[in-house]
C-alpha cells in the first residue's frame, strides 16, 4: 500500500480545468459547445513576440538561464513597471517563473505551516485556499460582496487579523467576479497594515492591464510603506493572450527574495529560455495588440451584462476589470453547481459555478467573455431556451 503524504489530500483544484474537459467530452462525442467557462483571451499572441521565441531558438538560447530571469528580461520588467505605474523596482527583486501560480505557491510555503493564517478572497481564485491547506496553515477568507461590486472592504480585512495572521491575498482587477478595489479603499487597508507590521501581503496583479471605464490600476507597489512586506504578482498570460507560454513574474521584498530564487532553483531551475525572449518582446515591442484586444473585451462585456439582465432570474452588475461577468442567478431557484450542470448537458454552454471560487460564490455563476460576440451571443439564446 502506498503512503502519500497527508498535505497530499488537502491540495484542491481549479474547477476550469475539469468543467473544460467535460465540455471537451461532450464536444467529442458530436455536441456543439460554447466555452465561457476558461479563463483566457481568444487571442492569438502578438506576431512579434511569437517571432521574437522562433529568433532565439534559432540564435540557440536553448540552456538554462539564471534562475530568477534572463537580466534583460528582469530590467524590462523594471522598466514596464515605472512606465505603468510610476515606481522604482530594482530588477534584482524582480523573480520571473513560469505563470502567475508559482509565485502563489511559493508565497504559501513561505508563510504557511501549521498554526499560520492566511487571508484570502471569497470568492476568489480557488488555488489560494488550495495552496494555503498544502501548506498546513488555516484559511481565512474574506468575502467580497456584490453590494461592493465585488471590491474587498478594508474594514473587515483589517478585522480578521489575529496574532496568527501571516500573509493576506488581494486580487484587484480579480477573477472570478470582475470586481475591481477603489483606490480609496487600498489606501485605507494599507493605512490600517502599520498597525500590524508583521503581516505580509501577497497582491495579485495578473488582471492589472484589464480595466474599463477609463479606470486606472492601483498597484500595491505604490505604497512605499508596505514595499517591504510586499509579494506584487503580475505575467504575460492575460494581457499579451500568452496562458500556454507559462511566464509571470513576482517582486518580492529584499527580505524574501533569495528564499523565493532558491524556491525556483529547488522547483524547475528557470523558465524555458525562448519564452523569455519572447517576454522581452512582449514589454517592449508595440502595445497596439493589448489595446485592441481591450477594445474588443469592452465591447463583448458591455454585451453580456446586457443580456444576462435580461435573461429571468439573472442580476449582473458591471465588471469594472479582467474578462469575467459574476451575475446573481438566485431568481432561477437552481444553486451555482445546479445551474452550472443544467447549461452544460441542456444548452452546451460551458460556465463555472460561483461556488468553485469558494462559499460566497453560491447563487452566482462565472462566464468569461474571452469569446466572440457571436458565441456570447448564442450562448444566452441557448440558455433563454433552456430557462
Ligand atoms: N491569478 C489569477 C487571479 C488568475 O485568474 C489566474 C489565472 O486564471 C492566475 C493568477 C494564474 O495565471 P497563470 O496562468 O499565468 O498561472
């Protein structure tokens, strides 16, 4: 009989992952499917980030880099970061991996262990509570209401913090509701973090190019106050249609940055070399692709806002970032997973339940809107019929 380890049964998962291969069964066996359960742009990757992979192959970057990053690619981030945001980032800080996940992970098992809490969003990106049980440390979510189009509220994040608290999750523009944290509120829980100088903070950034409305990204690494507690998340898998590439990158406070660069060296020695080329590319090449892709994301949520209002028993607020709508669905009388399951088998709409993003997700369903207008389209018409 084998003997897993205990922390083995307590990883979970991202119900993305298995609602995709079940509508990819359905679809094999002859239904047609339409896909507004997966969480990434419809979008093929700008040409000359492709271009610039192909050129490093051929130029035979085929070995092992360092491993927190080529130094070209850790300096364009620097310089990507004071062009957006207007901070100084030393590119020594700067730990690129493969994905926005690794940094979660590496966060987890840097703060948690038994007798640790870890805060986190509700609903919230599922890896978070997962990661944080591997570790052996208790999660603590916080919830994010719909009356707060979704942002978290500094009060009751502050109000959680015990003496155990070790590291707490913030996600804004965040997955799954599309909700997007004011800067005001930031600036009240950084205000309220100098009370608590042991807590560190883990930012989840990967969204920070998808705002609508005009709004502008407020990043963590705006606070020099809390520069050194930060973990700042952020990747080339969103914003430059790059999720099978595998690249993200975290800044992660002096404190923390050997532990997190010894973490990469133990985990996968570095990230393939071609792809950070490409990542190079992607920061400083032209920026028309993400702008056009924004534009067409904008339009396409404008749209499905409009008819799931319509749609009985559907209440959607407006998501103000990332390419998730969150709509309430307690008026059809289905709870998420039902309603989830029903659209799945009945319409051949793929959607994921609220409550795969935690407890506060019941009576809320996910649809990304990373697809054509005419799939957006059809698919609400599907789900109409199936109502
Ligand atoms: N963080 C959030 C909030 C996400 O929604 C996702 C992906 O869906 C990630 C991180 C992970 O990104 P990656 O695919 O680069 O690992």
């Amino acid at each position: 009989m084998l003997q897993p380890a205990a922390s083995i049964h307590r990883l979970g998962t991202e119900s993305a992952f298995e609602v995709l291969a079940r509508a990819q069964k359905l679809a094999d066996r002859g239904r047609d499917i339409i896909n507004l359960g997966i969480g990434q742009p419809d979008f093929r990757t700008p040409e000359h980030v492709v271009e610039a992979a192909v050129k490093a192959l051929r130029d035979g970057h085929h070995g092992y880099t360092p491993a927190n990053g080529i130094p070209a690619l850790r300096e364009a981030v620097a310089a990507d970061l004071h062009r957006r945001h207007g901070v100084e980032v030393d590119p020594g800080h700067v730990v690129v991996v493969p994905g926005g996940k690794p940094t979660m992970f590496f966060a987890m098992l840097m703060f948690g262990e038994p007798g640790a809490e870890i805060m986190y969003p509700d609903p919230g990106f599922p890896i978070y509570e997962s990661a944080i049980r591997y570790s052996g440390a208790t999660p603590v979510p916080f919830a994010l209401e719909e009356r707060n189009g979704f942002a978290f509220s500094a009060e009751a994040v502050l109000e959680a913090i015990t003496p155990r608290t070790r590291l707490i999750v913030i996600n804004s523009p965040a997955n799954p509701t599309g909700g997007v944290t004011p800067k005001e509120e930031i600036d009240r829980l950084v205000a309220g973090l100098e009370a608590h100088p042991q807590v560190a903070i883990l930012s989840d950034e990967i969204y920070s190019r998808m705002l609508y409305g005009g709004r502008e990204h407020v990043s963590l690494l705006q606070y020099p106050q809390i520069r050194d507690r930060l973990i700042m998340l952020d990747g080339w898998s969103k914003t430059y249609a790059m999720t099978g590439w595998r690249l993200g990158y975290a800044v992660w406070p002096e404190a923390l940055v050997d532990h997190a660069i010894r973490l990469c060296i133990n985990d996968h020695s570095c990230v393939n070399a071609a792809t950070q080329y490409a990542g190079i590319a992607a920061l400083e090449g032209p920026q028309t692709a993400v702008d056009e892709m924004m534009r067409a994301f904008d339009a396409r949520r404008r749209l499905i806002v409009e008819e799931l209002n319509a749609l009985p028993g559907f209440r959607c607020i407006e998501p103000a970032g990332a390419f998730y709508a969150f709509p309430n669905i307690e008026g059809t009388g289905m709870s998420a997973r039902q309603a989830q399951d029903r659209f799945l088998e009945e319409a051949g709409v793929a959607t994921i339940a609220g409550t795969s993003f935690g407890a506060w997700g019941e009576g809320y369903l996910r649809f990304s809107y990373a697809s054509s207008e005419e799939s957006i389209r059809e698919a609400i018409a599907r789900i109409r019929a199936c109502l």
